[in-house]
C-alpha cells in the first residue's frame, strides 16, 4: 500500500520479495542499516532477464537465480557475486513495529531487469 495515498498496489510481479534473516555479523553496513532485527528485503525479480530468484545456496548464504545462475549476497546489500546479472538487487528498508516487519521506505536501488538494446542491457 502507498502510505501517502492509502493505495493499494497491483499484484505486478515487481513487487515481489525474497525475504531472509541473517546473522548481525554477516551484514555489512549497507545492509545494515537497511535491516530489521537482521531481516532483509529485496527484489525478487533477477536483474539479467527477469526470471524470479527463487532459490538459496545454503552453503554460501547467497540468493541464486534458477535461470541463468545468477547469485547475491543479502548480507552485502545484495551484491551479484556469480552470473550474468548486470547489478545487485534492489532492497526494501525495513523497520519493527509493535513486534511485525513493515517496510520503512521506497526501494533502493532499481527493480527490475536488463532490457535488450538498453544501456545497461546486453
């Protein structure tokens, strides 16, 4: 829901997280700040082609995209560190209140994917 309109959003597959809790000693700073009770957020949308990040590498703690192999790091905001994906995912600051998550700001960063003949696309 937008807070200022009261708005609720469209089910667009771009709001979708991917959503984990972390140890404190695993988050950089970045992430940090960003996190609630170690819990961090962030699109659930593979930057490379769109595909949805839907797997974990237990081992390694990263998120990995099931299409092309792409990885991220959550506790380092989400940094690619294997695949084709041309950037991190965006986070989703989050906040506790009255003991539930909720989200404390916008997205930071871009969510979504590359695009064929874009900039940043291949």
């Amino acid at each position: 829901m937008d807070a200022a309109t009261r708005r609720v959003r469209d089910g667009t597959r771009l709001n979708q997280l991917i959503v984990v809790r972390l140890a404190a000693d695993a988050l950089s700073d970045e992430t940090r700040s960003r996190a609630a009770d170690g819990v961090v957020a962030y699109s659930g949308v593979c930057t490379h082609t769109g595909c949805d990040v839907t797997d974990w590498n237990a081992p390694a703690q990263h998120f990995k995209c099931p299409c092309h192999e792409s990885e991220y790091d959550p506790g380092d905001a989400a940094r690619v560190v294997s695949g084709p994906a041309p950037w991190q995912l965006a986070a989703l600051p989050l906040k506790v209140v009255d003991g539930l998550l909720a989200v404390r700001a916008t997205f930071v960063g871009k969510v979504g994917f590359a695009q064929p003949g874009s900039p940043s696309g291949e």
